[in-house]
C-alpha cells in the first residue's frame, strides 16, 4: 500500500502524459541495461570470473544469471529518479485543486437555502448543512434523529421508503411534496409546527453509477442524499428577533 501510495500523484496525469513518462522511463532503463552490461562484459567480467573459476559449471551458470539480474536491477534504480521527477510538483498541484473544488463545494451547500442532508442506510440524519435553521435547529442539532420523525404527515409509513431510496438516476425520487417538523424547542415551532418542502432524493454508493446500475454486481449501499427546497421563501418565516419585537409590542 505504501508503494502505491507514492505513484498516486501520476493519477492526476493525461492518459498521455502518464504514457509519455513511462516510455521515456523505459527507454532509459534500456540505455542504462546496455551501458551496465558492456562493462560488464568487457571490463569487470574478466576481473571478477577467475576468481570464481572453482565453483562448478551449473554454479557459474547461475552466477552468470545473477550477474545480469543485477545488471537490470540497477538499471532501474537509476532510471527511476527520471521517472519520479516532477511528483513533488505534481502533489502540490492536486492538493491545491483538491483544496479549491472543497472550498467551493463548501460554500455552496453553506450559502444555499435547500436543506441538504445525508440519511445513512437506516434513515438516520448523519449530515446536514447550515439551512436546517431555516426549521429552527441550530449545526448538529438534527443528527442522529430518524426521518420518519421529522415528517409531520398522515402518510408517514409512504413518504419515508421514498425518502430513504436507494434509487439513482431517473429511478430516484424527485418533486415529493413533504411537511418537516420545526424544532419544538425553537420560537419558530410556536408559530409554525411544520414547513412545506420538495424534496429530492437519490441513493449513495460507493461504486460509480454504471456499476451500481449493472444487474448482478456486487455494490455497498452508503445512504441517501436529500435536497429539500422550501415552498415558501426563508424570509417569510418569523425568526426568534422577530417573535421578541412582537413580544415587545404586545
């Protein structure tokens, strides 16, 4: 593992640089092969085999082997500095792009007013972005809880598999009118038990889409991601400053 770990940065390459590097690497190690084996050959070759003239034929056969596994063994680890050139450079670059697409992904699903959450296999809330004020709650404070019991419906026991699919593609859920609760322990519960939404809904695999798609594939289900626009705009809603103006009032 460690050792494919240091070539991981190549994944970040062309198919045709990738293949450009690896050609020159193996020209290189070929140059170097023949360079090693003509000083072998002819310089330390008649230095070293009188001193070895003892040992019996097939012993000098597989000296001889050895010798020019030796030769090629070197030859790569002289070569491979050419091949590794660059990798330094090239990590820096994809963990400065991986860095920016985070970045931008973090804002977005931050400065959106769809609630974006994530149910895990058994449709608990295992993440869910900063909208969820938008019901009362404050970051975390809806973890954990089933989504079952964060509908306020008759037709829980329908809403909830279509909610929790496992489907991808045009086979997901999508344009489900639900109503989510508001949190009770928030000024806005006391107004409004519930907010409208459409949601939609689509499986997480580990497996790309194709392969999840494909009959008969083994494949591990990771949960589902949901994305709830509200149908009323989040201005409307009465926020707690709003609720303790009015309390001043009256």
């Amino acid at each position: 593992m460690l050792f494919l770990e240091g070539f991981t940065p190549f994944l970040s390459m062309s198919p045709e640089q990738y293949k450009k590097k690896i050609w020159i690497h193996f020209r290189m190690t070929l140059i170097w092969v023949l360079v090693l084996s003509l000083v072998w050959e002819f310089g330390l070759a008649d230095w070293i085999r009188p001193s070895v003239q003892s040992l019996s034929e097939s012993a000098l056969v597989w000296f001889d082997t050895a010798m020019h596994v030796a030769i090629v063994l070197v030859a790569l680890l002289i070569s491979l500095p050419s091949l590794m050139d660059g990798v330094e450079e090239t990590t820096r670059k994809t963990v400065t792009e991986l860095g920016k697409t985070e970045r931008q992904y973090k804002s977005i699903v931050e400065a959106t007013n769809d609630l974006i959450f994530q149910l895990d296999g058994n449709g608990i809330v295992v993440f869910a972005n900063p909208a969820v004020r938008l019901l009362g709650y404050e970051d975390g404070e809806m973890l954990g809880q089933f989504i079952g019991d964060l509908l306020y419906m008759d037709n829980v026991d329908d809403v909830v598999p279509r909610i929790m699919t496992k489907r991808i593609g045009h086979r997901a859920t999508y344009h489900l009118p639900v109503q989510l609760r508001t949190c009770t322990n928030s000024v806005i519960s006391t107004e409004i038990p519930a907010i409208e939404f459409i949601v939609d809904a689509c499986g997480l695999w580990e497996e790309n889409d194709d392969h999840v798609q494909t009959r008969g594939q083994d494949k591990t289900f990771v949960g589902t991601l949901c994305i709830a626009r509200p149908v009323i705009k989040p201005e409307d809603l009465p926020t707690q400053k709003d609720e303790q103006e009015a309390e001043v009032y009256e």
